[in-house]
C-alpha cells in the first residue's frame, strides 16, 4: 500500500491501527512505515496502550470523540481538554453522526441540526488550542448495501448518498467548519512552527 500511494498528494500521514491494543506486530508495523516512508507521520489508535507500555509506536497521538466542550478525556484516554504534553493530537474520529440510533433517527429526523451544533461547539474550541491538529468526522457515507432482493447496513445516515450526492446535513458541516481562519504569523515568509519532543 505505501509503493502505491506514497505519492498520491492526498496521503498526508499513516495509520497502522484501529482502537486496537499495543502490541509488538503494531512496532513492527510502525518501524517499517517509518523505514519505507520517513516523510509522513504515523498514527496509532489506541496510542495510550503503547504509551503505557513505554513505547513509542506512533507520531500522533489519535482520540477518539472528545467531549464536545473540550473538557476531559477522549475515549481513548490519549487527550486532556483536547491536547497532550509530548504529541500533537488528532481526533480520526469525532462528530459522530447520528447514525447507530435509527429508532432516534425514525422518530426525531432533526436530531441530524442538533448533530451540526454540537459539531460547530467541538469545532470552536479545539480550533486554537496548540498541538491539536483537527478532526475527521466518522461516517460521512450512507451505510447501505445493495444485495440481491434487498438493502442492508445501518442506512441512509451519512452526509452522502452512497452516489456522493449531497444531503442537507452536509450543508450544516460545511457551515460549522467555514470560514476556517490561519494561524496566526510572524511575518509573511516565517509561518509558526511547533516542535515536539518524543519520549
């Protein structure tokens, strides 16, 4: 996969895992990406296991749904008020949309507005906090598959139809994140930089 893609200009960064538990495979695993591909950073979810453990398997620390008012822990214990000491902190998966709860889906369809401003809330107060690098938003395609004689999956919760059309909530995304403003610079040619040290 990294021969593949490694020069595809979408592909800012690694992952080697998935809420999954420290383990020597996930060292070999990051050893070997930083080996083949030393440009690009590596993430790892949960990276508190490797912390625990005392190792170093991963780049950036990656959270999972942080509190939406950026106060206390992410499910994977890696963040404190949407930052870490030592790592910069991405959250691959925050603003979950509502998609899991159908019988809430069926009985409240605008639960999907109150999802667009809990989204807006979680958005302001990690946009300027140092060290934290964003979020993704899990489940952003309807979740349907066509069998023979019959459509499965969780269903149409998404922000796309499974043909990349557009629903109004992605229009309420689009309203939370936008405008996105820059960070802030010394002069026009010397941007802020960051460092961070790893154990």
């Amino acid at each position: 996969m990294i021969d593949r893609d490694r020069n595809h200009p979408a592909v800012i960064m690694w992952s080697i895992g998935n809420e999954s538990a420290y383990g020597t495979n996930f060292q070999l695993e990051y050893d070997f990406v930083k080996k083949t591909d030393p440009s690009r950073p590596v993430s790892f979810s949960w990276p508190m296991t490797a912390i625990n453990a005392g190792k170093r398997s991963f780049d950036i620390a990656v959270g999972h749904y942080p509190g939406y008012n950026g106060k206390g822990s992410d499910m994977g214990g890696v963040e404190r008020n949407m930052t870490h000491p030592d790592y910069p902190v991405l959250s691959d998966e925050w603003a979950h949309v509502a998609c899991y709860n159908v019988g809430l889906l069926r009985m409240d369809p605008n639960v999907k507005d109150f999802w667009g401003r809990s989204m807006d809330t979680t958005w302001l107060v990690r946009f300027d906090v140092p060290g934290n690098i964003g979020g993704a938003i899990w489940g952003m395609i309807d979740e349907t598959f066509h069998m023979p004689g019959k459509v499965t999956g969780y269903g149409p919760w998404g922000l796309l139809t499974c043909g990349a059309g557009r629903k109004r909530s992605s229009g309420i995304r689009r309203k939370a994140i936008r405008p996105c403003a820059s960070a802030k610079r010394d002069s026009m040619h010397s941007p802020q930089t960051v460092s961070w040290k790893y154990p």
